[in-house]
C-alpha cells in the first residue's frame, strides 16, 4: 500500500501530461511515417520518435 501513496511508477517514472503528449505524438509520428516507401522517412519518423520519447521522459526539461 505505501507504493501506492509514494506516487512511484513503473521504472520510477510518474508521467505529467506533458511527458504523456509527447509519447502520444511520437507514437502519431510512428504511424504515419512508417508505411512511407522512402526508407529515408521511414526509419527517420522511427529514430526522431524514439529519441523525443526518450528525452521527454528521462530529461526533465
């Protein structure tokens, strides 16, 4: 019971609602980009998502 009244998360991670429409974008971003046939706009959508995500969730900025 008292994991639950610290307010810790999976990973020590509680995600604001800015951190969560980040990943929420990101994931719109994978979507959208990754059905392209240009390899170029496939795997780029794919790393930018990855590295935004990343960062929104472990940079605190």
């Amino acid at each position: 019971m008292n994991f639950l009244a610290t307010g810790s998360s999976f990973l020590g991670l509680s995600p604001s609602s800015d951190q969560l429409m980040i990943i929420n974008l990101s994931a719109i971003l994978v979507g959208i980009t990754f059905n392209a046939p240009q390899k170029v706009i496939k795997w780029g959508g794919l790393i930018i998502a990855v590295v935004t995500t990343t960062c929104g969730l472990w940079c605190n900025h």
